[in-house]
C-alpha cells in the first residue's frame, strides 16, 4: 500500500465512513479498512434502509475497482433494494446523482429505471432535473416513472439551451473597440442568465409537476426568442415573465404560456389580457 494511502486509511474513523457526502465525493477512497468499515456498515440492521442502500451502492463501486480485500456481500432475501443498489455500484460505477439514484432503486423496477434516469439527464445537461429538485418531487410523491417522463418533458426545452448561452448577438451591438473588455463580462451575464432560468423551470415542474406545463414552456421560450433580438435583456423578459406567472393558480398557469407572434402587430400576444400587460411591465423594465 503506498504511503499517502496508509495515511489515509489510518485516519479513517467510523464517522468518516457514515460520512456519504464524502464518500460520494471519493467512492474509492481509503483502503481495506475503509472497505471493512463500508461493508459493516451496509450490513448494520440499526441504520435507516437508505443509507445501508448508499453504502451498498458505495460498497458495489468499491468492489468493482478490483479491491481483492473486499468480502462478497450478505444480502437477504427480501432485501431487493440493497441488492440492487450493489449491482447497480458493481456493474455501472457511482452515478452523476448518488443519492437520486439510491431513491429510485428502491423500486422494484429499480435498476432499469436508474439506468434511464441518467441516461435522461446526459441527454439534457443545461435544462436537467438536479439532484435536490429530484428528491424533492419524489418527496412530494412524485413516482420514478413519473419523474423520468418529466426529464424527457425537458428535452424540448434543451435544444434552446445553445442559443440562450450564445452571447453573439449581443456582442455584435457592443462597440468593436469595447469588445476584448466586454466579450467575458456579456458570456458570463449569459450563462448566469440560464443558470437562474434553469432554476426557474425547476420551480414549474415542482408546481405543476406536469409534462404538458414543460412542453408549453418549451414553446414560450422559443417564441419569446423568435420576438426580437437575443439580448441579455430578452432573456430577463423571459426570466421576469415566468417569474409572474408563478402566482396564478395552475388552471391560469397553463394559459399564461400559451402565446404566439401577432405577424402585423410584430410582438408577442396572448389571450390573457393579465400576460401582454406582464410582457409589456417586463420589457419596459429591460
């Protein structure tokens, strides 16, 4: 065992171990003592069944990177979900969102369900259900099933993704002698711009819980961009206006997404009196 390994292992105590943020961080850290001490503790009948289940799903990683001094486990028979987990570790590794994973392995279609969950999220890397909005809807008793047809809900909004991180347009406008000083400052508005309209969209599908809710999204963002020049300014139209919206019930919600592009008028109309006055609030604060 090298040096700094021993030292590491040697300072590994029990609380370090029950310590699954910083085993997530580092699945294979630590030696045969850390692996001793993960595998007691997947096997500790006093610890609640989702942190034996995290273990499990840490203990399966370990196994898998060769670790010749880890024992097979002991699984019961009807412990399905702590098995799964330690397949799950062994065969794919740690995943983007341990403890997300961890909770959908519970069900007893659990691994396939886990496997599609992050396949779902690479496919979406801007607009993607995070790791605390997932727990929270599964909290708000969201099913897995349910949860992984609201990530392919998202996919109609990630192909905007590119255009809402693109400050070229806005670039373009800046005078050419303020472009080296400006170029880094309008990216970084851009990509916070999203960062927080991404958060924004986290709160409609903690709301609604609605694939339908993220579709119309979807179409509002595109026809919001197809409007007029994509301007930091726009996005925060965009960002203000979903913001607004937030406090209509959800039968009105739904309604409020739903505009279109007046091709004689040149601007965005809907049929709720309540959005154009919103629009026009927004834009006149941009």
């Amino acid at each position: 065992m090298a040096k700094n390994e021993r030292n590491k292992t040697e300072n590994a105590d029990q609380s370090d171990v029950l310590n699954l943020d910083r085993l997530f961080a580092d699945p294979t850290w630590g030696g045969s003592e850390v692996n001793e001490q993960v595998y007691v503790a997947a096997h500790d009948a006093g610890l609640p069944l989702e942190t034996r289940a995290s273990m499990f799903l840490i203990y399966g990683v370990r196994v898998a990177g060769k670790n010749t001094d880890c024992r097979q486990p002991l699984i019961k028979e009807k412990e399905d979900w702590l098995r799964r987990a330690y397949y799950f570790g062994l065969k794919y590794g740690l995943p983007p969102q341990p403890r997300m994973v961890t909770r959908i392995l519970e069900y007893e279609e659990g691994l396939d369900l886990a496997v599609a969950y992050v396949r779902e999220c690479d496919a979406a890397p801007v607009f993607k259900i995070k790791q605390e909005l997932g727990l929270a809807l599964l909290d708000s008793g969201m099913d897995a099933s349910g949860l992984i047809s609201l990530c392919r809900a998202l996919h109609a909004i990630e192909p905007l993704s590119e255009r809402l991180l693109d400050a070229s347009e806005e670039i373009a406008m800046i005078l050419p002698a303020m472009l080296q000083v400006e170029e880094p400052k309008a990216v970084k508005l851009r990509r916070d711009q999203v960062e927080s309209l991404s958060a924004l969209i986290g709160e409609y599908m903690l709301r609604t819980r609605s694939t339908k809710v993220i579709i119309l999204l979807a179409g509002f963002i595109n026809t919001m961009l197809a409007s007029s020049p994509l301007t930091s300014d726009l996005v925060g139209t965009i960002y203000g206006a979903l913001s607004a919206f937030l406090k209509f019930d959800d039968a009105k919600l739904t309604e409020c997404l739903k505009i279109e592009i007046d091709q004689d008028l040149g601007r965005v109309t809907s049929p709720l009196k309540e959005v154009t006055d919103i629009l026009d609030r927004q834009r006149r604060r941009s």
